[in-house]
C-alpha cells in the first residue's frame, strides 16, 4: 500500500477494464516522473472525451454532434443496417470498406449473468429505425459467442414478424489460415454455412 | 500409448520430483500421505485438465508456490509427444505441445489417454447423479476432445438461463400475477412478453446444445454397455447383469425410449427438450433453475433387479466402480486402437484376494499400467512390475542402492526392461525452470 494521492491513482487505474493491481501500479508511477505537460494533455483528453462525445441519437454509435458522422453521410445505403453490439465493431467493419450502409449500436448482447436484457440494449430504438419501412435487409454481426448468438436470435425473432430481411454474418474459417488450425467448433460451422460454388 | 517420463514441480507435495516410466507395470509404493497418489493425479491432470480429487486447481499447487507444473512425455507407437501444463490457480492454465504454446489448454486433450480409478470413484455406485455424468462426459472427451468445447458451452447455457430464470421470478412468477389482478394490457403484460421471449431464445441455445450432449451420451453408453457387463462379471466372478440405464429429464414418452436403450437422433431429441422446458416453464419460474437437459441427467446402475445405489454391498459397489472404469478402458482401446494409460490409485487394498486376482488377470495385457500401494503385498505377485519407493515427496527407484540420493540419476541396474521400449536418452526431459514468471506487470491481468 502506498500513501494517499499515489495509492488513489493506483486504485482509479485498477477499475479500468483490463487492468490489474500490477499495470494500475505501472502506469500510476509512469505518470508520477512523467512531464506536466504530458500529464495535462492526457487530463484534456480525458475531460474532453466526457464533455465533447455522446452517442449518436439514431444508431447509438459515439459522436460529437447529435447524430454520427455515418448516419449524417447521405451517401450511405440508408436500406442496410448493420447490427452490432459495440461501437468498436462499427471500426471492425468500417475498416473492411465492404459494407456501405448505416449502423445500429445495441451496447451490448443479452447474458443474463451480467443481468443485460433486451431490454437493456437499443433493441426498441432499432424497431423504431425499421417503422417507416425504408430499410429493406438488417445485418446481424454480433459476436460469433454465445450471448452474441442468443442475441442474433432474439433479434431474428422479433424481427421476423417485420416484413424485413435478416441475415446474419457467416462464420468460419479465417483467411490466410490452415484448416488444421482450425478449432473443431470454427469448423463444425464453416461446414455447416459452407457455399455451393459448382451446382 | 505409454507415460515415458512424468515431471512435476510445486504440484502438491512436491517441490520437484522426475519420474522415468517404462511400458508394463509400474508399482509406486509408499505409506499413506507420502505422495502416491499425487503422481497418480498428476497423470490424470495431464490427461482430462482436472483432477480426481477436487474441483478447484489451488490444492494442487504446493502450499507458498504461485505455480504448479506438470510435464509428460507421451510414447504413442514410438512418436513422441511433449505435454506441459502450468496450473496457476484462479487463472486458465498454460499448456505447451512439443514446446510451442497452445493457443487453448484443451488442446492438449487426446494426447494423454488415462483411465484413473480410485478409491473416489467409489462415489459413482454410491453417490449423486453429478458424479456419473461426469463420468459420462469426462470419458465423451477421452473418446473425442471436441465435446469439451460442447460441454462447457452447455454449462454456460444453464447458468446463464438459472440467471435469467432467476431474475425473471418477480416479473414472471406467481405473487405477481396474483398481484396484477388488472385485465392483462399495459407495460406490465408487454413485461412479461418481453421475459418470455428471452426465454424462449435460451430455450433454444440449451435445447441445440442439450441435444447435442445427449445424443453423445446415449450413443457412448450404447457401445459402453456390453463392456460394463463382461467387466463386471470378470471382476466380481459372476453373473449378475450389471447395467447402466441412462434416465433422461425428459417427459415420460421420450424418456422411457431412452431407458429401453434406444437413441434418438439428435433432432428428436432438440424437439423433446424444448417440449419439456415448455411444459415444465411454470415451475422452473417458481424455482429458479432449468429443471429439463443433460445436467438433469442420471444413470441408474442396477445389479439384477435391483439399484446398485443403496442395495449393493461394499464389494459389490466396488465392482461396480471398477467394472465403469474397466469397460471405460476396452472402449477407448476398441476406439483409437491404442491402449490408454491404466492408473490404480491405492485400488487393491479394498479388493478381496478373488477380486485382485482377476484383476491382475484382467490388466495383464494392458500398455501400461502405474499402481499405487500401501502394502506392496496387496499388488499381485504377476503385477510387481518396476517398483518405485514414495517417501516425503521423493520417488526412488525401489531398488536404488543408497535411498536419498535423489532421483535425477538412474540407478546403474536397470529395473526389467519392455523390449518395446527404445534404449532411453539417458537424460530426462531437461527438468528447466518453470516457464518465465509473467512479468505481471507487462502482461493484462485479466486474458482475452
């Protein structure tokens, strides 16, 4: 145990996702010797990033007006939402460069354990996305885990009485990988969405 | 397959110990609490991920050290495999194969085959249901590694449906409803709608697995039986009709089909389940757990007409034991066509002279069979094999000249030799340190 100020920073630092007693203890001593300036610039961002950023009003994503940079872009596909449950996965597949149409943020996927419900993800904000009938296929992309599955499947479920297509994302094998690597689970489910290529 | 070396360090015990295996039998013998049968759970951990005796990983680690490794060198038909485990309780274990990291421990599984039993297995005649479904399951992975991955996302399935069930309760249960006398509209009606659905989606999730691990288990106790019988009766020199009938949570119709022995196909059996988590959804409310899939589950063991549980005396329920863990063994080896390593933890000393006779006659043609004993007089005379002495947490060779000298070196005799078995590196496995301590500071604590 340290004295007040430093063992406040190591505690602070500790509740940060990811981070243990031994890295809160690193990082809380880096910042001890480090500049003032250096210091000043990571307070700035850390007040900024609470002042400045909110989540988008139409499909949750962050953003730094009242709706996102992709939801305000009218070149995008405004009849394709892809479903995902964290803004970092919007990242994931923006950086494909494949997908052009819109998003739609749930913050989260449904595990009872950690006692998230549907109700506790923007799945009643996504309905009201879909009302006006303009959004012909939703994409589901939540994590290929159990909660992400559970969630795809409420979302299919609820979904299907809509009039809209919904797919699901495929899952299998990697790219560039050898399918001896391939755990048998990964490749139970590449057979089972495999793709006719000669009929 | 044979255990050409076991290595452990801070695994119980033991600071350090090596342990240099030949094909046959190996007889570890030494008074109670020395450490026999940790080097009998050690070989199991490397085996299964678990050991025999408890569910947690810290009582393996010796008692002030951070870490517990167990290293095994795997002869399978002269191919040689390098097993690694470092068991850090609280954390998952590290596992390396040949020296390379494993992405998964799991993946070590299949590279050891044991079958262990033990004075603990007493517990699958005499104890709760969940004793022989593990039974079940641990030999489902021995026969095919990929139902390990199965099984624990069944696991998680039921209790992240517990969890639902459980905070689902005000809303859905009885002194709610009671309570909203009101006609059934508004947001409380649209409440449980809401509730109901996510049920209905962890209905599925369990249901797709549940039948899965089902469909596994009735086809493994399909070709267990016939084995479970001829062990028994070769054990126990009779002819009694041993029997395991699996009995399903399910509703009666399908449930008495299973217990006549037949299988369904993994679909009927999804259907069956997801029938019975309907019919059953009232009470599973009002208790707060899934009362419907393989965790559920029983195997009824009778002798003749009668339960083995509670009916059958004490040799009797130890044949019973022995004979699960025997047919266990023919069934691996009728599988892979290789035999899997037999380990018997302290067995023959609950064994009357009849029973260890046939015994010995039974394990006569096993690869490999490691024996652990208080009273070498209570090993058959046939099954002396290569004796190692166990005191204090050391193994000797029985033979060794001058008891103390540690077991690094072999002694200059060499214990009777399989003609099998290669003329051996003289070193060991070089006995390295433990893999580097992760500096905890660089690295996450908590893994991906």
């Amino acid at each position: 145990m340290y004295e007040g100020a430093v063992q406040d920073l190591i505690d602070e630092l500790g509740h940060l996702p990811g981070v243990g007693p031994k890295s809160a203890q690193r990082i809380a001593f880096h910042l001890l010797v480090a500049d003032e300036d250096e210091v000043k610039r990571l307070v700035d961002a850390l007040v900024q990033v609470k002042s400045r950023v909110r989540f988008c009003a139409v499909c949750g994503n962050v953003a730094e007006a009242e709706t996102c940079r992709i939801c305000s872009d009218d070149r995008r596909d405004a009849s394709l939402i892809c479903v995902v449950e964290e803004p970092k996965d919007v990242v994931a597949v923006e950086r494909t460069r494949e997908f052009r149409g819109r998003y739609h943020v749930l913050g989260g996927a449904i595990s009872p354990m950690e006692g998230v419900g549907p109700d506790d993800l923007s799945i009643a904000q996504l309905f009201t996305r879909l009302a006006d009938g303009s959004v012909t296929e939703v994409i589901i992309a939540t994590d290929p885990n159990l909660e992400g599955e559970a969630t795809a499947t409420y979302l299919a479920r609820a979904l299907g009485t809509m009039g809209v297509r919904v797919s699901r994302l495929a899952s299998g094998l990697p790219v560039g990988g050898d399918l001896e690597y391939a755990d048998e689970i990964t490749l139970g489910r590449a057979f089972e969405g495999r793709r006719l290529i000669h009929a | 397959m044979y255990l050409r070396h076991l290595s452990i360090g801070d695994f119980r015990s033991y600071a350090r110990a090596e342990l240099a295996l030949t094909p046959g039998v190996t007889t570890l013998v030494g008074r109670n609490g020395e450490g026999k049968t940790n080097l009998a759970e050690a070989m199991g951990y490397l085996a299964t991920l678990g050991s025999h005796r408890v569910s947690q990983d810290a009582p393996l680690v010796r008692f002030g050290a951070e870490r517990a490794i167990v290293r095994g060198l795997v002869d399978r038909g002269g191919r040689e495999t390098l097993v690694e485990l470092e068991i850090v309780p609280g954390r998952a274990n590290r596992a390396r194969l040949n020296r390379s990291p494993a992405t998964r421990p799991r993946e070590v599984l299949g590279t050891l085959r044991t079958v262990l039993f033990a004075p603990e297995d007493l517990s699958l005649v005499k104890g709760d249901p969940a004793e022989r479904r593990r039974f079940l399951d641990d030999l489902l992975v021995a026969r095919q590694p990929r139902w390990a991955a199965v099984r624990s996302d069944y696991d998680k399935i039921v209790r992240q449906r517990n969890a639902l069930l459980k905070s689902a309760a005000p809303t859905l249960g009885p002194r709610r409803r009671r309570r909203s006398s009101r006609p059934a509209t508004g947001p409380e009606s649209e409440e449980v709608a809401a509730a109901l659905r996510t049920l209905d989606v962890w209905n599925d999730q369990l249901a797709a697995a549940g039948a899965q691990l089902l469909y596994a288990r009735l086809r493994l106790l399909r070709d267990l039986r016939p084995l479970l019988a001829r062990a028994y009766d070769a054990v126990s020199d009779s002819s009694a009709d041993a029997r395991a009938t699996y009995r399903a949570s399910l509703h009666e119709e399908v449930a008495d089909a299973i217990a006549d022995g037949q299988v369904p196909t993994a679909e009927e059996l999804r259907d069956a389940l997801l029938a019975t988590l309907a019919e059953q959804r009232a009470a599973e409310i009002e208790r707060g757990v899934s009362l419907a899939g393989p965790h559920r589950d029983d195997l009824v063991l009778t002798l003749g007409e009668l339960p083995a549980k509670g009916y059958a005396s004490h040799g009797e329920s130890w044949s019973f034991a022995l004979a699960l863990r025997l047919g266990a063994f023919w069934l691996l080896r009728h599988d892979l066509g290789d035999d899997p390593v037999l380990v018997l933890d302290d067995v023959f000393a609950e064994l009357d002279a009849g029973r260890r006779r046939r015994l010995a006659g039974l394990i006569a043609d096993c690869e490999q069979v490691v024996i652990t004993a208080a009273v070498p007089e209570d090993v058959p005379a046939e099954l002396a094999g290569t004796r190692f002495t166990v005191a204090k947490g050391h193994v000797e060779p029985a033979e060794a000249p001058a008891p103390g000298l540690g077991s690094e070196r072999r002694p200059d005799h060499e214990p009777q030799r399989d003609p099998r078995s290669e003329p051996e590196p003289d070193a060991p496995p070089e006995p390295e340190s433990p893999p580097e301590p992760a500096d905890g500071v660089g690295t996450p604590e908590a893994g991906p």
